[in-house]
C-alpha cells in the first residue's frame, strides 16, 4: 500500500493557490479539469518530494459553503489488488461505503468517520461479482 494524497476542497482556486503554493511553498504537478463533473483537481507536492504523497486541491464549480470539516475530503491510498484488500477489510467486520465495481476505486471509513479511498495501481482490474452487484453504504 502506498499513500497517495489528502483531498481539501477549495472555494477559490487563486486564494487557494496564493496560500498553498507563494505561501507555504507547495508546487503544483497536475491539474485536471472534468467538464463533465464540474470540478478541477489541483495536485500540490513539496518541491522536495514531488512523487510522494500530494495535497489533492479539489474546486467543484457548483458553489457550496463548506462548514467545519466539510471541505476535508478523503486519505487514498493505492493497493495492489482492490479486491483482496476489500475482502479482507468485509472479514475484518469494516463496511465498503462505495465498492469496487469497477475494479478501480473503493471507499471505507474509518472508526472516527475519515473517508478513505483504496485506489487500484495500474489498470483496472476485471469487474467481477460480489462488487459489480454491491451497492453503496452510507456515505463515503
């Protein structure tokens, strides 16, 4: 397993990146902009570790007010093979929130309520059963 990033979401790309990067030094390494989801995800690193873990900047344009807490988003983490975690995790007695129909991403919580993702390394794999037919528990 590796870690990967922690997502904030931001109301101000600018004001976001003015503190994040002129401020406490941060560079970005990729941004993403999904016209279909109506974000932009901004990877920030320090300039010292810019393959280690990153601070995922996350402006969705619908506009929200986050409250305390709100605009934390989620801890990732890659793993070698979704499925074999996600199974272990379900024998261990943890809910998968968000299952790996896809073969790509689960999400879990943990005991105080922090969203974690589980991200596949590489491709996708094979989208099989139980997990294509999983639903969705609570939120993730």
């Amino acid at each position: 397993m590796k870690f990967l990033h922690t997502m904030v979401r931001i109301s101000d790309i600018e004001n976001s990146l003015d503190f994040y990067c002129n401020k406490l030094g941060l560079i970005e390494v990729r941004r993403i902009e999904n016209k279909a989801g109506k974000f932009t995800l901004i990877f920030l690193s320090a300039p010292e570790d810019t393959t280690g873990a990153q601070i995922e900047l996350t402006y969705n344009w619908d506009k929200e007010n986050y409250d305390s807490g709100r605009n934390f988003g989620h801890i990732a983490f890659s793993v070698d093979d979704i499925y074999s975690i996600c199974d272990k995790l379900l024998d261990l007695g943890v809910t998968i929130n968000r299952p790996p129909r896809d073969g790509r991403m689960a999400f879990i919580r943990s005991p105080d309520n922090i969203s974690i993702e589980l991200l596949q390394k590489g491709k996708p794999l094979p989208i099989k059963e139980p997990w294509i037919s999983m639903q969705n528990v609570g939120a993730w």
